[in-house]
C-alpha cells in the first residue's frame, strides 16, 4: 500500500494556521498517517535515511544522486514589506487580539477586517496608509449611527 501523498500534503498545509492547536493536530495527524502506512519522514519525502551504524556506511551521494526539490506552485514566497505593511490575516489575528467592548463598539470595522481575511488573507495592507484609516473611520461612523439608532429604537421603540 502506497503512502496517501495528496492526504499527507493536506496536513502539512494545515499546520500553517496561526491557531497552534489545529497546527499540532495537523502534524499529529500527519505523524500518525506515517505510521499507519509504516514509514517515516524521509522516505515520505524522498530523503535517504542515514545508516543505522557507522560499519555499513556507504559513500556520500554526489549531486546526481540526490533528488531535486521543485517547489510545487501554490507555495510561494513572502516578499518582505516596508514597515506599516501587514498581512490582512496577521492584521484579523491582532484585532481579535483587542478587549471585546471595543470591538464590538467598532463591529463594521471588525466584520470589514474578518471578511477581508477570509476573503484575501494573503492582501499586504498599509495599515499606515489613508485607505485602511478612510475605511476605519466610515465604519466607526457606521457603528456610532448604528447604535445610537439602537438605542433610539429600544427607549423610544
């Protein structure tokens, strides 16, 4: 039986989250598709495992021997931003960090950023910039209005 490469690819994408429980239950997961299919990282990957002891060494592999990594074209690498810049994922996780009452108090905002995650986490944001404050601020207007009407409408009814 063959080892489920497409499952095990699956899981490793998985440990990327920034939750650290679903990550290390992805790579328990992946851990224990290994064992199920009875082998081991490096074979998984296509690395030659080191000799268990040094009386059977064999000699190096040369260039030739060794398989070429090609990474596959969804992985790409993150360019480095000038200060300000931030991920629209990294930014959803730093809101999420704030005290609740304000985030609720600024709902609009939360809902634009938590969508905006979801939607293109990987979007660089110039948190710095007079986009994101035009929206900050037309949401908390939004918000202000929205409870203020609350309120209207609960006394006033």
């Amino acid at each position: 039986m063959e080892l489920d490469k497409d499952r095990l690819a699956k899981l490793l994408n998985l440990t990327e989250s920034d939750q650290d429980g679903e990550a290390l239950a992805a790579i328990r997961k992946a851990n224990e598709l290994l064992r199920q299919y009875d082998t081991d990282w490096s074979a998984a990957l296509g690395i030659a495992a080191p000799p268990d002891d040094g009386a059977t060494s064999a000699p190096p592999p040369t260039a030739a021997d060794r398989p070429i990594y090609t990474p596959p074209p969804s992985a790409r690498r993150v360019p480095d931003m000038p200060e300000g810049y931030q991920l629209a994922r990294s930014y959803r996780n730093a809101l999420r960090c704030e005290p609740l009452v304000p985030r609720v108090l600024a709902f609009p905002f939360w809902i634009f950023v938590e969508l905006l995650a979801i939607v293109r986490p990987y979007k660089w944001l110039n948190t710095r910039g007079s986009g994101l404050a035009t929206v900050f601020t037309l949401s908390m207007m939004t918000g202000i209005v929205a409870w203020i009407a609350l309120g209207y409408y609960i006394v006033f009814g």
